[in-house]
C-alpha cells in the first residue's frame, strides 16, 4: 500500500506534511503481518540495529541495544504542551504549543534522509471497542515497528477500520535522529491529541501507544469524557465456585506489578483451589457501565517488562511468556545466541557481551572499582501477552471486565502497613494521593531517594494533579457501587533490613483479604489509617513466618505517621490551588484520628 491509496484525508495530508518535514527517503506503510515482521527484522539484522538469537533455543527472539544515553525515561525532557500553563499543573513540565513545535521541528526538520519512514496504524484497545482509541505513528525505528507490533493490535485492519469511520486518531511523530540527549524531547499535546518524541531510541519514550498515549494523553481525554485512563495492572482471582473477583493495582514501575498480574497461587494455598486471570499488567481504561459500576479493559497487546529480577521464582508465568516471538532490550549477550540478566534464571555465563556490547565477564569493575553489570537495571523484554499461560479469555472483551478492587501501593521501608482497606471512596482516593515510594531504575534519578507518586500516575498524568484528584472523586459520586480501596506494601522491612513478607505468591494471601472484604465475608481491625485485617483473617498456611512477624508488618506506628502527614501536607502544597478540598478534609481527619 501506498500514500497515494489511504482514503482518509486528514491522515493522508497528516502524513504528508511529517515527510514533507523529516525528508525519508521512503515512506512504508505497515500492515502488521507475519511476511512484514520477517523481512523487517532482516533489514535490521544487517545494519545492527537488532541482532537474531539462536532460534532453536529462543525461537522468533531479537536483541536491540539503546545508546548508553538512552535507557530509561527521561522525564525532565517529559513536556506537557497546552495553551494554558495552568491547564498542565505544577507536577508537569510545561512548554507553550507554538514554541514545543518550532524546538522539535527544527530537529526534525531533514532528519529522516536516508532513511525510511514507517506508518504504524494501532488500536489501544479492541478494535472498534467502544474504550478504544486509534493512533498512527509515524517512525524512522524498526525497532518501534516491531515493538509496536507486539504491545498494540497494529496494521492493516486498524487502518480499514479507521477509514471506514473517517474516525478521529491521535498523531505520533517519533525520530531517532542523532539519539542526542542535548536536543531529546518527547511532547504531548492534549487539545491537538498529538505527540512527538524526537533523539531517542529507548521503549518508552517512543513507542509512544504505551506511556505517552495510554496514559498522558488518555487521561486527558479521559477527565474531558467521563472515564480513567490508570497506571494499573489489572487481574482476576477466580475462587472454586467459578467466581471471579477483578482488582485493578496501581504500583510505580518496577514494583511488582507484573508479579502480581500473573501471580502462581503459593502451595499453601493451592487446596483452596484459587485461579489467576492475568487481564493486564500496566495500563488500564475504565469506565463506569448503564448500571453505575466500574469496567476497564487493558489497552495494551503486549508486556514490555524489567528484565532484572524475572525468574522463575519471581514470576514463572513471565518466563514462560518470554521463551518465544520476544524483543530483548539492553540484556547481557551470551556467546551462544542467548541472553541472560542479573537475578536472573541459569548460573552467571563465564563470558559475553554486555547491554553497550563490550565483551564482560563476572565480577569485572570500572575505574571507580564498581561492579560492571551484564544486563542494565533497567533491561526490558518485549513479549506478546497472549503468550502468558495466566492470560484472560477476556483480552479481546470489548465490555472489559468489573472491577470489585483498587490496589495502591509502592515500596516502603517504614510506615505503610502490609494492607489496610480505605473507609471510604473519598478516603480512598486521598489514599491514592498521597503514595509514596523509593524511587527505582526505571526513572531517572537517586535510587532509594522517597518519591510522592499519586496513583502511580505522576509521571504520566496529562494535566494538572489536583484536577485528576477531582476527577477521580466526581467519578466515585456517579459510581453506584463503587469498587473498594485498598493499600498494600510488600517492602516493609525489620530493624536488620529485611523485608517482613515474603511477597511474590505469597501475596494471593492479602488478595484473599481484599476478596473477603470486597463480598463481606470478614471483618477488619479499625485503625486510625483505614482498616487492616485481623491475624487471624490472614491464612499462614505452610507460610515459613511467625506471628509476631505479621503483626509487625501489620502495625501502625503513630511517630512514623505523624511525620508521614507532614511530608503529604508538604507536596499536596506543592500541587497548588487546585487540590481538592475533599482530600485536604480526609488530611484533617487522619490528624483527628491520630490524636494531634
């Protein structure tokens, strides 16, 4: 197919003012089939930007290097671009929409010579879903191609449909350019439902359906249309009966979330018969059904998830889903064709090629006398979720599925117990707002340094935060039932720094609380947080830990709440004007309940 064939108008002229820009020498328009993927991934293995691996041992795998630069995302190269400053809220960096698009298009301008520009139709979401949003991107990457193949329903079909709706979409540019840091910037503009990301080669600045799509720009939509586009894993927990209890969980990245989504009932529990559906593992729009409940679906096709860390105790149902048809990111290179990571499955390799290609052995070290890693913290795999042997029938739904449960939660040393239930909607979403977390790899900055991230939703929220708080209490009201809150931290630790809970599938233990507590099947231990569960309410069968260690996990500490309420008083300030009176009235209340 070519330009002159698509019928869409306002895409075809669309497409053409972007060449008319980056000067490709080709324009490729993709249709997402077997033959395409074939002779892309060949082109690619010739000029290096992706290398095959042995194909007997890991069949339909790649490999894909980023520039050192150029591993995770950047969020002070992150702009919001609105007319209003005001409209993109304190927590965003903001840039006026006439001068985002002059800065980047005097970088795109010319970029694409000797190269080609491919067209990526894609659906987030079922195709022609009412939750599902269409977008185009436009790429000089195979590797985006590719990529884009896996994590969206992408091609040939998403194009017909779009034509034949005459349908609105949302505008992608992406450009590698030099891959410099110095000129890379990834823009959003909501009101023109456009993105462009520009001078990087790193996932989630540029397969801009994920991030940049699902979450800035949908949220934006979202507040505009009445639903909530969510930094959330989505799973089922099905009991005997045949019943399933949905959960939506919202954890920064590299917190747990695809551990939790494809969770393994631990051997404690396995008599009791619990199944895992696995609906999604970080994105979800939701929206609120004729009969006042709330339905999500997950808008993604794929898991692009950290590497470091996946095994086959952690999460045994993702190495599974990654032996095939999957992208490897920044992993160390094995001489046999394979690649391995740290915490990983498999002994440590004698030798191979680390994530920059340098040939690596253990325990090497660089000038300063630092370990040199094989794979980077933030390695990534790209693998289709149809692959997970968890997976939902419901993926392809286009009602979604009910969700019964909110899960917040992120990583604590101190301070946040292993779970407690929100009172309230209200209370739930001051709950969301003000969670807090160590900050990991997967952003740029000082690791362990605590980081506010309401709803897991700060780097990724398109417009002002206090707005979205409001948003997420005016959507409650129109809820008729909405679902329960719930807060959970798996990294508590003792006076020795170890981690109290076991985690991993040892967690089917909380979520079997939260069932109970979702159909009022057990009661809870009232505390000046929210609700928490009785010892006995948590089910320690053939679980390797004392009674006196859950308690601690379960404990709530006046001194460390007392500071945790200055520190939210703190950043909800920072937010401004436009935090809602209702979360400032639950603050209050906490300090009432806590006796100061």
């Amino acid at each position: 197919m070519e330009l002159k064939d698509i019928k869409h108008k306002k895409l075809k002229a669309w497409i053409k003012e972007c060449s008319d820009l980056c000067n490709p020498d080709n324009i490729y328009i993709c249709d997402g089939s077997e033959e395409e993927k074939a002779l892309l991934e060949k082109e690619a293995f010739k000029t290096g930007e992706l290398i095959e691996l042995n194909q007997k041992k890991m069949p339909g795998c790649v490999y894909h290097r980023t520039a050192a630069n150029d591993v995770a995302r950047t969020e002070h190269l992150t702009f919001i671009c609105t007319k209003n400053k005001k409209e993109a809220g304190s927590c965003n960096n903001w840039m006026n929409p006439k001068e985002a698009y002059k800065k980047a298009g005097a970088i795109f301008k010319g970029s694409m010579r000797g190269r080609t520009m491919y067209v990526i139709p894609f659906s987030m979401g079922p195709i022609g879903s009412p939750f599902s949003k269409t977008g185009i991107e436009l790429s000089d990457s195979i590797y985006v191609v590719l990529n884009m193949k896996i994590m969206t329903r992408m091609g040939k079909t998403v194009l017909e449909k779009l034509e034949e709706t005459n349908g609105e979409f949302t505008k992608c540019l992406h450009g590698k350019a030099e891959l410099d840091i110095s000129k890379r910037m990834i823009l959003h503009f909501p009101e023109d439902n456009a993105i462009w990301s520009v001078n990087s080669g790193y996932g989630g600045n540029v397969l801009l359906g994920k991030k940049c799509l699902a979450l800035r720009i949908a949220s934006y939509m979202g507040k505009k249309e009445d639903w909530m586009a969510e930094h959330m894993l989505i799973m089922g927990v099905e009991d005997p009966s045949g019943y399933i209890v949905y959960i939506a969980a919202a954890f920064p990245s590299a917190c747990g979330k695809t551990n939790l989504a494809m969770l393994i009932p631990p051997k404690g529990l396995k008599h009791k018969g619990y199944r895992i559906w696995t609906v999604g593992d970080d994105i979800a729009w939701m929206k609120i059904d004729s009969d006042g409940t709330l339905w999500a679906i997950n808008p993604e096709y794929g898991m692009f998830g950290v590497a470091p860390g996946t095994n086959s105790k952690t999460n045994p149902n993702a190495m599974a889903t990654i032996r095939k048809n999957t992208i490897f990111t920044n992993v160390l290179l094995k001489k046999d064709g394979t690649v391995w990571w740290e915490d990983g499955d498999g002994s440590v390799p004698k030798d191979g090629f680390d994530w920059m290609g340098r040939p690596w052995k253990p325990g090497m070290k660089d000038e300063l006398g630092k370990i040199i890693k094989g794979a980077h913290e933030n390695s990534r795999f790209t693998a289709p979720i149809s692959q997970c042997p968890s997976i939902t029938n419901r993926l392809e739904h286009h009602h979604g599925v009910p969700i019964s449960a909110i899960i917040f939660g992120g990583r604590r040393a101190k301070v946040a117990p292993l779970v407690y239930e929100a009172f309230s909607w209200q209370h739930g979403v001051f709950v969301g707002a003000s969670m807090a977390s160590e900050r990991t790899f997967a952003q740029v900055g000082k690791q362990g340094e605590l980081r506010r991230d309401p709803m897991a939703m700060l780097p990724f929220c398109g417009y002002d935060m206090g707005d979205y708080f409001k948003h997420w209490i005016k959507m409650g009201r129109k809820m008729a039932k909405p679902p329960k809150i719930f807060h959970v931290n798996w990294f508590r630790t003792d006076k020795k720094g170890d981690f109290l809970w076991p985690g991993f599938g040892e967690n089917l233990r909380v979520l079997e609380w939260v069932m109970d507590r979702c159909r009022y099947r057990v009661g809870a231990k009232k505390t000046a947080i929210g609700n928490i569960p009785k010892l006995e309410n948590i089910d320690m069968t053939e679980l390797d830990m004392s009674k006196k260690n859950l308690e601690h996990a379960l404990a709530v500490h006046k001194k460390d709440w007392i500071y945790e309420l200055k520190s939210q008083e703190e950043f909800f300030k920072k937010i401004g004007k436009s935090m809602p009176k209702e979360i400032w009235q639950e603050h209050k209340e906490l300090k009432k309940r806590l006796g100061i």
